[in-house]
DNA sequence: AGATTGATCCAT
DNA sequence: TGGATCAATCTG
C-alpha cells in the first residue's frame, strides 16, 4: 500500500520512526539513450525497472527552531519545499557530489522533512561495488544507487509514479535506535536532538 | 587526516 | 559579486 499524504501530514518524528521498515520504490522508464540517472552503459532498456529497498535510517528535520534544519533561515527558494505540501521530495546537493533525499511532512507552512540517511536494497542493484549493496549507509549513496537526484526534486511521492514508499514490516520500539544526527555540529543546541532513528540490525 | 566539488546564502 | 559553508564519501 502506497504511502499517502495523510501519512506525511504529521509530527516529523513520528514519521521519520514510522518510515523504519517501510519500502522505498524507484521505477525507472525505459529508455533508449543515455539520460536521466541511467547508468553508464544501460542504454536501451526496453522494460521498467523497478529498485525496492528497505528504510533503515532516518532524520528528522523539524521547524523553524531547528537550528540543524535549512528551513531554519526562513523562507529561500531551495527551502520552498520544506515549507509546503507533505509527501513531496525534497532533494539538494551536498558538498558539490552527492545528493540527499528528504520527504517533506507536517502542515502546509510548517517547514519540516525527513532525511533517509539508510536503506537496504531488495531488488536489483546496479553497483559493481560489492560494499555497497546490500545495506547501504548514507545518504548520498542512498541516492546514488536509487538514482535519485535533483530532477526528482518536488515530486509527490503519493502518486505512485516514478519513486513512492510503501508500507513495510512492522517494527517493535525496542527495535528502533535514536542517536544524535550526523554533520550538524554548527546547530547549537539542536546538535543534541536525538533525532536521528535506526534499526538496529540483528 | 585530506581531497573532492558546486549550489546556496549572506556579507560586502 | 565574492567567499565561506555545507544533512558526504572516498581514499590513504
């Protein structure tokens, strides 16, 4: 079952703790030239092809009072997103390499998301890196194997096109690790959130 | 520990 | 318009 956005639409950490063990879905179209996140050497794929991957990790971005958040400086067009409809991606690019795949939650106006820092690929994965797959830990390589990058950003993920999470496995609270979120150590105070939510692997 | 890499944001 | 700053990752 696809993911709605009345799932979206609500307290950022009960999201991002509920997104645990949920499946992320990425469905590529067929293509017939070298373009939009195709691999090298993946010309002419005929058919969809569709990457599954369990939620493992995930941070929450909260308010404008979060000082780890970039909706923390107000209203910017890259922020935009963060402030507007539940259920759509947002995506940006981190040190000139990488990006981030964040899904933004709670009321229109309330600026908040959630960061999948983790998954675990079900499907097919494309790497030639065998440290890269199953389990995938960071952001970046999250989206780089789910190929995921900024023309994806400000696509509602309800839709059930393109890329959407399902709902997962059931997870036990006592399954679930909070620690502090990783690479915000210029946010004061907020550095100390533990807002950063894992599975903890068995 | 150091290099990489470019969008973003704020101070000139 | 410049320049510091990054929700990171890879080497060594």
């Amino acid at each position: 079952m696809i993911l709605k956005q009345k799932f979206y639409q609500r307290d950022t950490l009960k999201v991002a703790k509920e997104l645990l063990g949920c499946i992320l879905v990425r469905k590529l179209s067929p293509v017939k030239s070298p373009q939009d996140g195709v691999a090298k050497g993946e010309f002419n794929r005929v058919k969809p092809k569709i990457i599954k991957a369990v939620i493992t990790e995930t941070e929450a971005y909260k308010g404008k009072n979060d000082l780890a958040s970039h909706a923390s400086r107000g209203r910017t067009p890259r922020t935009e997103l963060m402030f507007g409809e539940a259920g759509r991606a947002y995506i940006y690019l981190i040190y000139g390499m990488y990006h981030c795949l964040n899904i933004v939650t709670e009321k229109k106006d309330y600026p908040a998301a959630v960061l999948i820092r983790g998954v675990e690929i079900i499907g097919s994965p494309t790497s030639k890196r065998k440290s890269d797959f199953p389990k995938l830990n960071g952001p970046g390589k999250v989206c780089r194997e789910m190929k995921v990058d900024k023309k994806l950003n400000g696509w509602d993920l309800t839709k059930g096109e393109k890329i959407w999470i399902e709902r997962g496995i059931k997870i036990s609270p006592k399954d679930i690790k909070k620690a502090k979120r990783i690479g915000v150590d210029y946010a004061k105070h907020c550095k100390d959130y533990l807002w950063r939510l894992s599975l903890i692997s068995k």
